[in-house]
C-alpha cells in the first residue's frame, strides 16, 4: 500500500488564487512539505488562509545560493524521510510558490523522487507573471506578439534587441538584474514598464511610473513586463 505524491503549486500569494485540484490534493495530504523558516515562508502565509489542518505541515529550509549543493542535500533527505512515509501508505504533498513550472526548485525533489521510482503528479497554479497582468488589467500580448519569459539573468542589449524584435518580455528574480534594468531603461523610456511587488499579499505594489522603476532596489517578490514601445525619433 503505497501513498501518493502531489508537487501542489499555490498561486503567487493570494490564497483564492489556488486552484480546486491544488486545494483538495492539500485537504487530502497526511503530511504537507512547505520551503520556508518559522520567521519567513511566503507558502506557509498561503496554506494558513486556506482550510486545511497546519498541524500536517512541515516547514524546511533551502539554503539560497547559486552553489546548489546545501539545498540539494537538504533535498535529499527530504526525498529519503517522503520515501518512507509513501512506503506506509501516508500521502504527501510538496507545495511551490505560483506554479512549480516556473523557476521552482523543488524540481529538483520532484527528480529525485521519480528516480527512486516515486512518480510525483505535479497540479497547475498560477504563475506570479499572469497573477500581475490581471491586477493591472494588463493585455499582457496582444495579438501575434510574443512573450519572452526570464529569469533575471539579462543585459541591456538582450532586452533591447527583444524589445525592438517587438517581443514582451516578463523579468521575473527582477533583484538579480537591479542594475541592467535601470542601465535600459535610461535610453529606452519609449517602451511600457509595468512592475509589481508582493503580487497578491497586503504588501502589493504595482507601478508604471518610470521615474519610480527607474530608481528602486528591486526585492526578491518582484517582477516586471515591458510592452514594446514606438522608438522615438
Ligand atoms: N514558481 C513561481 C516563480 C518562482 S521564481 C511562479 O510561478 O511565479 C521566484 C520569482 O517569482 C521572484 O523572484 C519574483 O520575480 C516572482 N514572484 C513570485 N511570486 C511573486 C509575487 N507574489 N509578486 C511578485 N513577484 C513574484
């Protein structure tokens, strides 16, 4: 009698935005893993608005570095401890922040567990990008343009030659690209800056001032979409 995994994806903050799948697959999970610490988890600040039991989460804390190898340790024995659970029949559920699709590196887990012949089913949420545009009642492409996802790892010129390909592009990690943000947007003021903090939360911030964008620190739950503009002459 073996119990089932869920990756469980939980929307960008607002706890209504999870889907019905997500919510049941919770509801029906003995033990509920959630990345974060007791002072900081933006997935726990979701799981507690939702109705579910809070005793069956377990809370763990992913080292944050590029050097991957304390979180995948972390990973592992995390993989190792559901292995056992799953073996008793206990069903569990892994959660990500917006949609584990996106940038979630609980993939890796997901990986892991697969390889150890633990199938994981992994339920939708919605990423924090589209979350953003319906806060803003942003057509976010329009059309036959195209979108172009990226992780925060950008210069200038790149978003140049997209932008002037006429692509919109969604920056999400925004804090790992502060300076060649504000670097771009001193030369291209043509193009429409929307950016967003905290989508969803009570700290929500949506912005398309650009003498505001231009000059901000960008935190971590931060991201932004910029529309193609008409170059001026
Ligand atoms: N899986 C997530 C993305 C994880 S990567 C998703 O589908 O949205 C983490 C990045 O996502 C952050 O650096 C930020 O750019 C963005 N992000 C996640 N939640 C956010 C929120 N509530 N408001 C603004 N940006 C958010």
């Amino acid at each position: 009698m073996k119990g089932k995994i869920s990756g469980v994806s939980l929307g960008p903050g607002e706890p209504e935005l999870i889907t019905l799948k997500a919510l049941k697959a919770l509801q029906e999970a003995d033990i509920i893993y959630c990345p974060g610490t007791q002072t900081k988890s933006r997935s726990r600040d979701i799981l507690q608005a939702l109705p579910i039991n809070m005793e069956r989460v377990r809370l763990f804390h992913v080292p944050m570095s590029k050097d991957r190898t304390l979180a995948n340790q972390t990973y592992d024995s995390i993989c190792t401890e559901i292995a056992a659970l799953v073996a008793t029949g206990k069903n569990i559920a892994i959660t990500a922040e917006g949609d584990s699709g996106f940038y979630s590196s609980v993939n890796y887990m997901f990986d892991k567990l697969a390889s150890m012949n633990l199938p994981i089913t992994t339920i939708a949420g919605v990423p924090a990008f589209i979350a953003a545009g319906a806060i803003s009642g942003l057509h976010i492409v329009k059309q036959e343009e195209k979108l172009v996802v990226l992780p925060g790892i950008i210069t200038a010129e790149e978003l140049d030659s997209l932008l002037t390909s006429g692509h919109v592009v969604v920056i999400m990690k925004l804090s790992q690209c502060t300076s060649e943000i504000h670097r771009f947007m001193q030369t291209n003021r043509q193009h429409e800056f929307h950016y967003y903090e905290n989508v969803g939360t009570i700290n929500e911030l949506h912005s398309t001032n650009y003498e505001d964008i231009i000059q901000k620190d960008y935190p971590y739950f931060s991201l932004m979409i910029i529309r193609p503009g008409k170059q001026l002459a």
